[in-house]
C-alpha cells in the first residue's frame, strides 16, 4: 500500500514538474510585425500609399495602404527578411531591402 502511494505522489510530481516546465515554451512565438510610416521629402505624412511586404525566401506578398497619418502595419507575419516596397500617387515608387521580422520586436 505504501509503495502504491509513493509512486502516484511521484507520477504527480514527475507531471506536475513537466507542466510547469512547458509553460514557457507555450509563450514563444514565431511571428513578427513590420510598422511604418510614409513620408514626403519634407517630412509630411503620405496617406493612402500602397505597400507591400515581400517575402525574400518565400515569395510570398502581403498588402496594406498607409492611413491618414501615413503609418502602415504588417502584423502577424512569419520571422524572415522582407522587402517592402511602397507606390503613392505623385511620388516614386520606393523600395527598402532586408527589412526583418523578428519575434517579439
């Protein structure tokens, strides 16, 4: 009877002691988010530009539009090196290369 009790106090522990362990990696993620925003030369907000964000090792495209305020969000997005590329009506399309997105920035 006594060995019963001690091994499920033991298999509780054992479990108690892998749940507390694995919450931290329940934390982690593998998504990022690329923020912006649009500016003219002298420094004003650019509403309504277009912008995508491209992949470099997938080749996979995702779009948005800059607000009012010029800003842009690409939320949700696999960690990986992306181009972002941005037309606007009346201005020259723009392209930054090698921007990351890195978990938890």
């Amino acid at each position: 009877m006594f060995t019963n009790a001690l091994r499920r106090r033991t298999f509780f522990m054992l479990l108690s002691l892998f749940t507390i362990l694995s919450l931290p990696s329940l934390s982690q993620t593998f998504r990022g988010t690329i923020n912006g925003t649009i500016t003219d030369p002298s420094g004003a907000a650019v509403p309504g530009a277009k912008v995508r964000a491209t992949d470099v090792n997938t080749r996979a495209v995702r779009g948005t539009v800059s607000s009012g305020a010029g800003e842009f969000s690409f939320s949700d997005l696999p960690l990986s090196t992306y181009t972002i590329h941005v037309d606007a009506a009346g201005f020259q399309s723009t392209e930054v290369t090698g921007v990351q997105a890195l978990a938890g920035k």
